[in-house]
C-alpha cells in the first residue's frame, strides 16, 4: 500500500474541451483523508470526465490532479496504489462466474490481492452467488462486484460514480449502507451522484458543479444552513399568530399554509424566538409546534444549478462559486 503523502484528491484548475465545448472547466478539488466527498451535479455537468482526469484515464488541456501527492500523467499505475474503484459501471466478463472474474483481477494486481477475494465477497454480500456467472447477475449485484475488485486492492481511497444508478429500492439501500460501512473503518470517499438523498444521508463535504464549473464546495452541514435558519409554528389561532408574527422584530418572510406559518428569523435567532413565544402567550395563542426548519440538500441542489449558482456563505467552510471556480 502506497506511503505517499498529501491529500487523498487534489486538483488545481483542471480544464477539459471537446472542440468548442469546455466540459471541465477551472476545477478545484481537495478531498480530505477519512471523508465522504460528495461531487454533485446534473447529467452532463462533467463529473465523469473530472473523474477520468483524476484517474490519469484522459488528459487535462490544462490544470493537475494529485491522489496522495502523486501524479496520474507523470507516475502512471504507480500514482494509483492505495486507489480504486469504477467510472460509469464496471465491466466484467459475462460467460465467468464472479469469483473468477476476481481472480482475474487479483492476478493483475499482483501480492496479496488474492488472498483478499474471500473477505471482499463477504463484504458486498455475494459470497452465495460467487459461483454463478456474472452474466446472470443482476445490475445491483454487479455493482457490488464492482466494489469487491475495488476492494481487492486494499485502498485508502475509494472513487464511486454514480453507484446507485439504475438500481431498485432495496438495491439502493443495500449500496448506501455498504458505502457507510467502508466509510467507518476508515477509508476515504469520493461518491459522484445526481441522487441528492444518498449525498445528504452519506457524505460530509460536497462540491457541486454546474456546467464544468465548481459552484460550491464545502461542508454539507455549512450548506444546508446557507439560508438562514427557519422555522415551521403550529397554534391553536394561526390567524392571529401570523399577524403577531409578522409585527414581531427579528422575524421576517412570514408566510401561512395548510400546515402552519413558516417565517425566517434574522439576527440572535435565540432571542428573536423567545420574544416571539411569549409575544404569542400574551395575545392568547396557544403554540401547538415550534420547530426549525432547514432547506434541504435537493432544495438548494436546484437553486444552484438551476438559479444563479450562488447561496450566502454558511461559515463553517462552505465556498461560494467566486471563491472556487472561474
């Protein structure tokens, strides 16, 4: 397993053009070591080729990418120990059965890679079905397989685009929690998706990108609390509490529905709340829920890649697109 140093991704200003087409365009990536790293964006908003260029599969027009201080383009294969996982899908041999498909792989890898198969079937859940072939596996199962190649390696880190496409349900639940649990014993993530309940639900950093750019990067956390804390309120006279509210300092964007008020809350949230509870209690309404309310990953996924690719700086982290493309 490769010693090398830095980061387990970092890339500066990578540019890829297809013709008159920029697919990639200025990307700045820094992927820390133990993390799941989101790269968000819609079909066709270059994260596959980010991925390629990453792995040393295609070359940038301009820009570097580094996977543990190593270089793709100058080191080769050698700038790849510690790494694996699949771009797309993986492919297989369809008329081979899985553990042999493994086999093959292992001999490739070389060392100790074959005394891993056992453990790695074990891992994805298919040791019952090694022995059939693969042609008859379904699309879940082969993705599963994929990630036992990938694990044959022992990586640091893990490269997984789109690992969920095309699955069912339970398919999509049995790849979340695998990711997870890799995830908790240690190793390093980078998880391509569209799917933004899988991002909110695995990954702690994300970078979304829109049109070959990097739009936001940073904590998921600092994203989802971007705009501002809301808040949902129930009571027993919503009437009367929508007029309290709105005359309420602190509290703006008040707005009555089927299911309550919603209303934003400027300033010390806190106290804003606090006065606004007993401003409620003293006009005789009684507060049936008062809950917080974030945007969620999927609401603000869309105003930035559909919007004008901005939201406020969350503070923990979170870059807006100024900060990180151009």
């Amino acid at each position: 397993m490769s010693e090398a140093g830095g980061h387990p991704i970092e890339a500066r200003s990578l540019v890829k053009r297809y013709g008159h087409v920029t697919a990639v365009d200025h990307v700045d990536l820094t992927v820390e070591a133990g993390s799941v790293y989101g790269y968000l964006g819609p079909n066709g908003a270059g994260k596959t080729t980010s991925l390629r260029m990453l792995l040393g599969l295609i070359r940038p027009d301009a820009g570097s990418a580094r996977l543990f201080g190593r270089d793709p383009l100058q080191e080769g294969a050698a700038a790849l120990d510690g790494v694996a996982g699949f771009v797309e899908a993986p492919r297989f041999y369809p008329y081979l059965n899985g553990r042999r498909n493994l086999e093959l792989m292992a001999a490739l890898d070389g060392g100790d890679a074959r005394e891993r198969i056992d453990q790695a079937l074990d891992t994805v859940d298919l040791a019952d079905r090694q022995g059939d072939k693969v042609k008859g596996y379904s699309h879940g199962m082969k993705q599963r397989l994929g990630i036992a190649a990938a694990l044959l390696r022992a990586p640091r880190l893990l490269l997984l685009d789109e690992p969920t496409t095309g699955l069912d349900p339970a398919g999509m639940r049995d790849m979340r929690v695998l990711v997870r649990r890799l995830a908790d014993e240690g190793m390093t993530v980078l998880l391509s998706s569209h799917l933004m309940g899988e991002v909110e639900e695995l990954c702690d950093r994300v970078a979304i990108v829109r049109s070959g750019q990097v739009i936001y990067e940073g904590a998921l956390d600092a994203l989802l609390h971007s705009t501002g804390q809301s808040y949902r309120l129930r009571t027993t006279d919503d009437v009367r509490a929508q007029a309290v509210c709105s005359a309420q300092a602190g509290i703006r964007e008040v707005e009555a529905g089927g299911d309550g008020i919603a209303f934003a809350v400027e300033g010390d949230r806190d106290r804003a709340v606090a006065e606004l509870s007993i401003a409620l209690v003293e006009a005789g309404v009684g507060i049936v829920a008062l809950v917080p309310a974030s945007a969620s990953l999927e609401e603000l996924f869309f105003r930035l890649t559909e919007g004008d690719g901005l939201v406020p700086s969350g503070g923990d982290g979170g870059r807006p697109a100024a900060a990180v493309a151009r």
